[in-house]
C-alpha cells in the first residue's frame, strides 16, 4: 500500500512541474498565442486646415514725437488721450531767432535784387560788364538759396501730426529744453489695427493674401476677424518661418496695440489620412505605428502633420485602406502573431 501512495504522490508533482513548464512556456511565447486586437482601416478624408499660431497687435501707424531742433518748449497744443488730426500743431520750439534771420536775410535779398536789376539795366546799354552782372545775380541766388533753408528750419521748430491719431502721455513741460532725442509723446492711429505673426515653413504654401485670421486675447477674452493683407517674400533663417500682417476693423478702439493674441488660420481643406493620437509611439528617431500585415504586427516609421484634440496626420509612411492597431500598444512587438477582434474605419462603422 505505501509504495502505490508514493507513486501516486510522484505523478502528481510530475504532473504539477509539466503544467508550470507549460505556463511559462506559453508566457515565454506570445507570437505562438496570437493576441486579440482592435484595428482600424485607414481612408483619406477632408480636415479643415486650421493653422495655429500667436501675434501681436499694433497699431495701422504709429509714431514717437521727437523734436527736430534742440531748444525751449513755448507751447503745448494737444491734451493727452485727445484725437488729433492730421496737420494739427502740437508743440511749438522758440523761434525768435530764427524769424529774426529770416527778415535779415529778405532785407539783404530785396537790396540785393535792387542792385541786379541796375546792373541788367547797365549791361544792355554796354556800361557794365558782364562779369558784374553775373556776381550780382550770384549774391542773389545765394541769398535766396539762405532763406529757403532758414524757413525750412523754422518748420522743424512746430511739431506737427504727421496723420490722424490719438495723443498717448506727454512726457514735457512748457518751458522744457528738448533736444532730438527727448520723447514728447506717442501718436497711435487706432480705427485699424494689424496683427503681425508667423507660420512655420511646411504651411507657407497654404496661406494666401486675402485670408481670414481668427484672433483671441485670452486676457481680455477679445475676439476677432483680421484679413491677411501682406506677407515677407521671404523664409526668417533662424526660425524658418513666415512672417505675415494682417489687418482688423477697430472702429470701437477695443483692441489695444502690443496685445498678445492667439491666432488661427483657416487655410484650405485638404484630404488626408488621419490616425488616433494615442497609436503614435515615440521613438528615438522619429514615430511610428503598428500596422496589421496579414495577422502580424509591422512597425512602420511615419511623418505627422497637424494636430487635433484626438488624432495626428499622417503625410508619409501610411497609405490609404492600410490597416492600423489601435488596442494593446504597450504589449505589441514587431512580427509577433495577432488576431483581428473588432475593425473599424475612418469612413465610419465597424466592419
């Protein structure tokens, strides 16, 4: 009786050992047991191509009031924040000497043309020389030649609006001494505005003067449409990128200058491949994906394109009615075995 129990106790632990070996076999070789997967078959279809990017507002023209000349303000003819018009004075230097100058100079010009027309007069009876005639008229250019620059700088002397705008902070008194690099104020021309900000390279074939940007100020939670009026002719070296202005309506004065406003772009759909974000896999050179090649698992190498909230384009590596995995990501391999559960497609329903 107790050899037969010892025998049978044997068996058992043989039988236990085979069925652990078998186990861990099983374990060992997950390309023997084929696993369940989801997948999803791949078609082109139509994305709206939104471009995304960040601008700055400026204004449609402005500019720093600085004096011309150095001297002391007499007066002061604008109110900050005020809205001036083009030609309107706003500042006046002291120009007493200068109009001083000016009536010297007028006086010597009329003694002088006096003195002219005798000796035209002289010299058509023979009794002065030409050589007399021509220092005469000589004297005369040069003084007239004198004037012209002396009224010239006294119009430096009045600082004038170059265009219609809005008068920022005076940084001057009256009776203040300027010289050209003393700032007065600035003056902002703000019934439009531009928005000036950039796209990479790879989209520069896909944006057109003429466009319509979407802008948003998160701060402000401003919201806008601006229309694409120009663009560099040329790709920025350092951050290759295109540089692009567009322009907006700001008749209500709402959207200040030096804003920081996110941008986006509608540019022309285009019909592509999209795949779901979560089976891209990063690599040390790029991603990929693993594609169902007749019940195995291929990985292929890809290039992506634009971004969604829930899926990536695909521009090279996947071509349309290929077959993507989409389920058990983390557990695939290269080469190894697996069996279709549930197949879907971008067209729409399961299969």
């Amino acid at each position: 009786m107790r050899p037969f129990r010892l025998l049978l106790f044997a068996t058992s632990i043989f039988a236990f050992g085979c069925h652990s070996g078998d186990k861990k076999k099983d374990a060992a070789n997950n390309g023997k047991q084929p696993m369940k997967v989801n997948a999803l078959i791949l078609h082109k279809e139509k994305l709206e191509n939104i471009i995304r990017s960040t601008g700055a507002v400026i204004a449609d023209e402005s500019v720093d009031l600085k004096a011309e000349l150095a001297g002391r303000i007499t007066g002061i003819f604008f109110k900050e924040g005020a809205h001036v018009r083009k030609g309107d004075l706003l500042l006046q230097i002291f120009d007493d000497d200068i109009k001083a100058q000016i009536k010297k100079t007028q006086e010597q010009i009329n003694l002088n043309q006096l003195q002219l027309d005798r000796q035209e007069a002289m010299l058509k009876i023979n009794a002065s020389s030409q050589q007399d005639y021509d220092v005469a008229k000589t004297q005369v250019e040069t003084l007239k030649a004198d004037l012209q620059n002396l009224q010239a700088t006294l119009q430096k002397t009045s600082i004038r609006a170059p265009f219609d705008g809005v008068i920022g902070l005076r940084y001057v008194s009256e009776g203040g001494y300027v010289t050209p690099q003393s700032q007065i104020a600035s003056l902002q021309r703000l019934n439009s505005v531009k928005v000036d900000f950039s796209v990479p390279e790879k989209y520069s074939t896909s944006i057109r003067v003429g466009d319509t940007i979407v802008c948003n100020n998160e701060a402000s939670h401003l919201k806008f449409k601006a229309k694409i009026y120009a663009m560099d002719p040329k790709i920025t070296t350092d951050t290759r990128s295109l540089q692009l202005r567009a322009i907006a309506d700001n008749k209500n004065g709402k959207i200040l200058p030096g804003s920081y406003v996110r941008v986006d772009v509608q540019a022309a759909a285009i019909n592509t491949i999209m795949v779901p974000t979560e089976t891209v896999i990063p690599v040390l050179k790029g991603q990929t994906v693993y594609r169902y090649d007749a019940g195995k698992v291929k990985q292929v190498p890809i290039k992506t394109g634009i971004r969604t909230d829930a899926r990536v384009e695909v521009l090279e590596g996947l071509n349309e009615g290929d077959t993507i995995i989409t389920t058990g990501i983390m557990f695939l391999k290269p080469d190894i075995n697996v069996v279709l559960k549930e197949v879907k497609s971008t067209a729409g329903g399961k299969l």
